[in-house]
C-alpha cells in the first residue's frame, strides 16, 4: 500500500446486497488516475455498519480518502459521526448549512432532517444543489477526508464541480482543457469501448444520466481531440454525439418553440412516456397539443385509423404501422408534426419480432411522412421504452431541420 495514495469507502446497504450497482468506483478512480492519485483500496460497506474502524485504519496510509454515502437524516447514517470520531472532533451546526436546509424544507428540519447541518469541526461544507445532504472535507492526522452524498446523481456533479478543482489546487496540478458531450441511446460499456477505439491516448470520462450518458474529453490538442470525436461519432452515429450539456427532449422542444409549431405524439408500447417527458416542463402547451395511447389494435384502427389490412398484412410492430399511426394522429390532434412509436419492449418477443425492435413514424404538414425501424439492445423493458423515446426526440429533430434520418438504422452501430 502506497502511504500518500488515495482509498475510497462507498457506503450502502443496496450495493452489499447486491440490489443495485456500484458506479462510484469507476467514476471516482477515473479521476483520481487522472489527478495522480494511486488508488490504494475500495471499501463497500452497509449503511448499518460503522465505517469508524475502517477509516481508523486506512488515515494512516492514505494522503486521501473519499466517502460516499451515509449522510442522511437516519440513525444509521453514521458517516459524520465516525469521521469526527476518528478526527478527534465534535460535531457542530454549521449555521449557513441549517438555512439553506430550512429554506428547502421548512419546520421539516427539526427533528432527524437538522442532523445533516452537523459537520465534524474544522471540516468546510460542500454545498450540495441537488440534494438535502451537504458533502464536506477535512483532515483527520494527515489524511484530507471528502465525504459526499450517496446518489450519483448528486455525487459525481459535485465531484466535478468542487472536489476536482479542490484537488488541483491542494496539487498544484494545472488545470486542463475539458470538453463536455452529451451521449445518448449507448450503452456505458460501448461507449467506452468506442472512446477507446477513437482514441485511446486521451482522457475520457463519463457520468451517467437518466437519459443520457455525460461524456468529458480532456489532454491533447484541440485539433487531436476534434478528430477523436469526429471519429466517435462516425462509429456510433453523428446524432448521438452532441456538444455540451443538453438533452434530447429540450432539444427538440428548443426547435418546435423555435418554428412555433405543435406536435402531437401515437404511442404503443411506450405507453404515454413520450408524451409525459415532453411536458415536464413547464410551458409545454405551448408546443404539445396531446397524445393517443394506442396499445391495442381496436385503438389503432378504430381511433388512429389504421387500416386493418395494414395491420392483418404486416402487422402492429412494423414501419407500415407507424406511418399509418403518425398520420392519424397527424390529422386527430391537428397539429404540424406527429410521431408514433411502435414496438416490442418485452420481455417476450410479439409478433415473431425480437424483444428490442421499433418502429418510428415521423410525419408533418409539410415533409412526406419517414419511417425508421430500430434494434435495441434487450436490457430490460423500461430501459427499452426509455431510449425509444429519446430515439424519437432526436429523429424528429433531425426530420423537422429537413435532415435525411432513412439511413439511421445502418448508422447507429452501438444501440
């Protein structure tokens, strides 16, 4: 074990049960690699077992040691308490931490919520935007403790934002160029294997997302790393690599806000998903005008107007069907473009089709009506009607600005 290296303790009762998996560790080594941080060892432990023993003995051979996990309002949420413990502190309110917290919860906060204002002393905040629980940092001997909130999606954005820097400065590490992309449909373990295949001599990082998989490019030139995305984004298809911090959903709906239109959505398998994630925002009026579930037959001939020869013929999972289905919704809610999404979510196969197989209609007042048939990977049913969705959203942006999305299914190779 290298005495000025780093160790990481993850803290849930979840990962050790193996209910849901880690994604801490990857993250986090990813970066320290990068920082120049040896990794010495990665602990899991419950959210029940004190962490008070194993921090005693990793802050006598570690210049770093990151927690996630266990900062919560519970009794069995220890991590505060042990690391004052092993720091030979007491824990204090930290004031500006109590009104932030009260601001969000009110008279919640006493009680069990005001625990999470307590920080080991001497130890500085990090303050945690998208959630109740504040990470913070400190020494206990040598050893500079970062403690952060359990949820990625809460962890990992405050890791970027003010651990890293905390980081290099304490390293005296000059800050690199970092470019941020926005992936999506791509399964985390492709995508690496394709950064790799793009361009193995540079820094790739990533961070998972509901719908979309952050991705960080830093070392070399600008014209070394333009070329490797280039390159990543002819292995996996152009439209699923986009430049910073974006969304396929708000993109789409930047785009009809834009032209002023309205859309209107048929959806089958997903159920009503796509028209739900189109109007999470507020304002969604303004360009959505409705949808029809359409999960049986009866609804697709009878409401949609699909003819029944079409579905007889060829079938309710086919691009046959979509296109009758984006038209009739066309003409049902009136709007200026409609999409339809049919298709076989699982977890059996309908139809003689495989679990993982859609089928897309695009249609509008102004374009001839596209069809675009998908194979996704089978992971597991809701994954499958989450990308369909986003899949919709960035076709239809693509058919909306006149781009040629008929060649799509060759194209995008890591779906």
């Amino acid at each position: 074990m290298k005495d000025d290296g780093a160790s990481i303790i993850i803290i849930g009762t979840e990962l050790t049960e193996g209910i849901i998996q880690d994604s801490h560790a990857k993250f986090l080594t990813s970066y320290l690699t990068q920082l120049y941080y040896h990794v010495n060892e990665i602990v899991t432990v419950a959210d029940d077992n004190s962490i008070e023993e194993i921090l005693s003995k990793l802050v006598k051979h570690n210049r770093l040691i990151i927690i996630t996990g266990g900062l919560g309002p519970t009794s069995d949420d220890m991590t505060r308490s042990s690391i004052a413990e092993v720091s030979g502190v007491v824990l204090e309110r930290d004031q500006e931490s109590w009104d932030r917290l009260y601001k969000r919860v009110g008279e919640r906060i006493h009680g069990a919520n005001e625990k999470q204002t307590y920080f080991p002393q001497g130890f500085t905040p990090i303050v945690n935007p998208r959630g109740t629980a504040d990470g913070f940092y400190g020494y206990a001997d040598k050893a500079l403790i970062i403690a952060l909130p359990g949820p990625p999606r809460e962890a990992h954005p405050l890791f970027e934002s003010e651990v890293i820097p905390l980081l290099r400065k304490l390293n005296n590490i000059k800050e690199e160029k970092r470019e941020e992309y926005s992936t999506f449909l791509i399964p985390e373990s492709r995508l690496e294997e394709a950064t790799l295949e793009a361009d193995n001599s540079l820094n790739w990082g990533t961070r998972f997302q509901d719908f979309k998989i952050s991705l960080f490019l830093s070392g070399g030139t600008e014209v070394k790393r333009r070329a490797a995305i280039e390159k990543l984004r002819a292995l996996v298809g152009k439209q699923l690599i986009q430049e910073g911090d974006t969304d396929a959903f708000s993109s789409l709906e930047d785009l009809l806000l834009e032209q002023k239109a309205t859309i209107g959505t048929a959806e089958s398998c997903t159920s009503g998903l796509l028209g739900k994630l189109l109007t999470d925002k507020a304002g969604a009026s303004n360009y959505y005008k409705g949808g029809i579930i359409s999960y049986s037959a009866e609804v697709k001939i009878n409401v949609l107007k699909v003819s029944p020869k079409t579905v007889e013929e060829f079938g309710v999972i086919s691009c046959e069907c979509a296109k009758e289905m984006a038209e009739g919704a066309l003409n049902v809610l009136s709007t200026d473009y409609a999409i339809s999404i049919t298709g076989v979510a699982g977890p059996d196969k309908s139809e003689d089709k495989e679990v993982g197989t859609l089928c897309f209609g695009f249609a509008s007042k102004l374009y001839p009506t596209v069809t675009v048939k998908l194979q996704f990977m089978s992971i597991s049913r809701d994954a499958i009607r989450r990308r369909a969705c986003v899949a919709a959203c960035i076709l239809m942006k693509e058919y909306i600005q006149s781009k040629g999305i008929v060649d799509i299914e060759s194209s995008w190779s890591y779906i």
